[in-house]
C-alpha cells in the first residue's frame, strides 16, 4: 500500500498491491506508536509496518528520529537492510546516502555528482512522548492524544507493551472497553463469575469521541486489600485507536490506563499501555507491568478468534445486548467518521 496525495485536497488516500483504493484521512492523519524510545539508539533503524505502508525508523547520531517509507528511491528496494551512518542512511544496494530530510547527497559510483530533487525518500512525521515514538503517514489534525497522569507526583506511571495482536486494531480497543468479560476472560482478577451483572450505564459521542461513564463492576480484590468491592469504570475512545479509561473507587483509589493500538494492517495490530496508579506504593514497578502483561495476555487468544476479523459495522452481523452499549456507539462513531480501513 502506497501513499498518495488526492487532487482535491491534502488528505491522504491508500492504494493496496491489487490496485484498491481507499481514502482514509482519519487514520492517515492520526499517529501512532511504532517503537519504545529506549529501543532506537543512536545509529540503528527498524522495520515497521504501518496500515500497510512498511516504514524504516531510524536515529542518527544527532539524536532525531526519522520516519521513512522504506523503499529506496534509486531501485525500490528496502532501505532497511542499509545501515545509519552519522546522521545519514545508506542503502544497502548502490551505498547512496540520503540525509535527514531523506535527500540523496552522495552517490558513490559517481564522486561529485548532484542529486536531481526527485533523489528523495518519502518522509513522514515523527515525534517522541511517554517514552514511545510515534509517526502519522498524513497530516496530523491533533497532536498524540495526552496522558493526562505522566507528570502527576501522585500518580506512579509505567508504559508497556508492545503486545503483538493477531487482530484487528478496532477489535483490540473494543476488548479495552468491554467490561462485560471481565468475570470470564479475567475471573478471579477483574471480576467473579458469580457476580457478572453490568446495570445499564450511559454512554455518548462527542467533540472528543466516544464516552462511557459511571460502569460499575464487581471486582474481587480491586486494591490488593483482600477486599471484594464494586468500583467505577469510565471509557473514553479518543480516537479510533486510541482509548484511555479510569477505575476509581470512592475512597480516592484511582488507576488510569491510555491504549495505543497501532495498525499494522487491516488483521494486525501492536498495542501498547501507559498506565498510572495513585496506590499500591510497596508494589514495585516491575510487578505492576507484569500484572499488566498477564491481562493482556489472558485476552490473546479470544482476541485472535473473531471471525470475521474486520469489524462490522452493519448491526444485523452480530447481536448486541445492553452492556454492549459502549461497543455499539463506537461503531456508530466509527461509521460517522467514515472508516473504511479494517471495516466490513
Ligand atoms: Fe538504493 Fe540503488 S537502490 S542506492
Ligand atoms: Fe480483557
């Protein structure tokens, strides 16, 4: 799939190998997480794939990250399998380098020879924040969606992932809203199976997306006081890939989680957690990521079986129940925005 810019306006549309074309701007213009910071150091570059456009990320030895299509604009091969060199990337084919801005500088069969400006890779945006590094293929509308807790001193705050997801992205963040499975998928941690009554809970779409609030589930030990109690949740889909939830209780006890799901194509998808808690102080930070892991470990497999993958929109595939109201109306925000990647 290969970017391409519309003639009537800056949005950006998709064109697969088979020639399909799709016009995306939401998706396009959105960003999304591609690599943990501490997993790009000076001098190296990955492999990602993105809603289908495989990317190389790289850093220089100045310290910037770039964000390119990775296909050499010499030969059209993979500029990934090149190498960084001070703060230039060189392709492994001819050995041209190309500097930050993704122009060719230097051609080594041909010393002093200028590069015509069409000598240039396709670049995209890049930013680092919450210790992620995150690219937009198009032209981003807003900036990464904020964790509002990563500066808060009362609040204990840990990022992890990635989790490598066989799904679809939609699929994942509608798993993220769903308390509903808490008693079965997660029994014994986030809910009991003799308690697995959701009461109707109001859910609305707005300027912001999609927000569900006052959900409240029983949880056998919510705080790790040996408790069983009921507690709070709160759901709001930012954007189509982005949501952030808030479990209180009323004594003031309160963990915030920001989901990034990351495209990789219409059937795959990486997620990644910032988390934050204002409790458990004597739980080291170690512990809490790997409780983290298990939850989303423990949701893998069911998240992998949907048949179909694609998230249908059309309300007659699937049935619906009330305490699916939160799935529901992201469907229907999904729809309005006119989504049409990873969408049956
Ligand atoms: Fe990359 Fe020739 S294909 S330098
Ligand atoms: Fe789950």
């Amino acid at each position: 799939m290969t970017p391409t810019t519309s003639n009537s306006n800056t949005a950006l549309s998709m064109q697969n190998g088979k020639g399909e074309k799709r016009n995306d701007p939401v998706l396009l213009n959105d960003w999304y997480a591609v690599t943990r910071t501490q997993d790009l150091q000076p001098g190296s570059l990955i492999k990602f794939r993105l809603l289908d456009i495989d990317l190389v990320i790289w850093r220089g030895d100045d310290g910037q990250v770039q964000a390119w299509e990775d296909r050499c604009p010499h030969r059209s091969v993979r500029l990934s399998a090149g190498n960084v060199v001070g703060n230039t990337l060189v392709c492994s084919y001819h050995g041209m380098s190309y500097n930050s801005a993704g122009q060719c500088i230097k051609v080594p069969a041909h010393p002093g020879y200028i590069p015509p400006k069409q000598a240039c890779a396709h670049t995209f945006q890049v930013k680092e924040r919450y210790g992620l590094i995150y690219v937009c293929l198009g032209e981003p509308q807003q900036d990464i969606v904020v964790f509002p807790e990563w500066n808060e001193p009362a609040y204990r705050c840990y990022l992890t992932g990635p989790y490598f997801i066989r799904s679809n992205g939609y699929r994942a963040i509608e798993n993220f809203l769903d308390v509903a499975h808490f008693p079965f998928l997660h029994e014994g941690i986030l809910g009991d199976r003799d308690r697995p009554e959701i009461e109707d809970y109001p859910v609305v779409i707005n300027d912001d997306g999609v927000f569900a609030s006052n959900i409240r589930v029983w949880q056998p030990d919510p705080y790790g006081t040996g408790q069983g109690d009921y507690v709070i949740y709160d759901y709001w889909a930012f954007r189509p890939l982005t949501a952030y939830l808030r479990k209180y209780s009323p004594t003031g006890e309160c963990l915030t989680l920001l989901y990034n799901v990351t495209p990789v194509s219409e059937e795959e998808c990486v997620g990644w957690m910032l988390g934050s808690l204002n409790y458990a102080h004597d739980i080291s930070d170690q512990a809490i990521r790997a409780f983290q892991d298990e939850i989303v470990f423990q949701d893998l497999d069911n998240l992998e079986s949907h048949t179909p993958k694609k998230l249908p929109l059309d309300s007659q595939v699937e049935f619906h129940v009330p305490s699916d109201r939160s799935s529901l109306m992201y469907r229907k925000w999904l729809k309005q925005l006119g989504i049409t990647y990873g969408i049956l």
